[in-house]
C-alpha cells in the first residue's frame, strides 16, 4: 500500500483533534501539535486500522516529527516492495 501524506496528516489530524493546514513536514508531534502518550497510542492504531501495517508501539517510541511518521510509514512501502 502507498502511503499518502495527505492521509497520514488526515489521521494525525483527526487523532489530535487539530485542524490539518497546522501540520508541517517538521512539525513537532509533542511540542508543536500537542501530542502525549495516549495520542500516540490512538495514532498508532488508527494508522494500523488504516494503512493495514501491524505496528509495534516501541517502533513508533523514536519518531518526534510528522515526517519521521511520514518517513516510518513509508518504510513500509519500501519492505513490500
């Protein structure tokens, strides 16, 4: 599956309850958009419910921005591939 920006800042989006236009590539996900752990946590299952990746929460544990999301989502791509 080929993961879009747009969907990935959709469910960010919708998971933090913030409007999408604030997102940016380097936006930070704790200090910029608010996230905490139980935000995380919902990200991540709604990312699995989603993209249909099975994602452990320790992998997501090193990522602080929306591209490191965008950028581990996509890591996925390339190990389908």
């Amino acid at each position: 599956m080929l993961i879009q920006e747009s969907l990935v800042r959709e469910i960010v989006a919708e998971t933090l309850e913030i409007d999408q236009s604030i997102i940016l590539k380097e936006s930070l996900l704790s200090e910029d958009l608010g996230m905490d752990s139980i935000d995380l946590v919902e990200l991540l299952v709604k990312l699995e419910d989603k993209t249909g990746f099975e994602i452990q929460a320790d992998e997501l544990a090193s990522v602080s921005t929306f591209q490191d999301v965008l950028s581990f989502l996509q890591s996925f791509n390339r190990a389908e591939a």
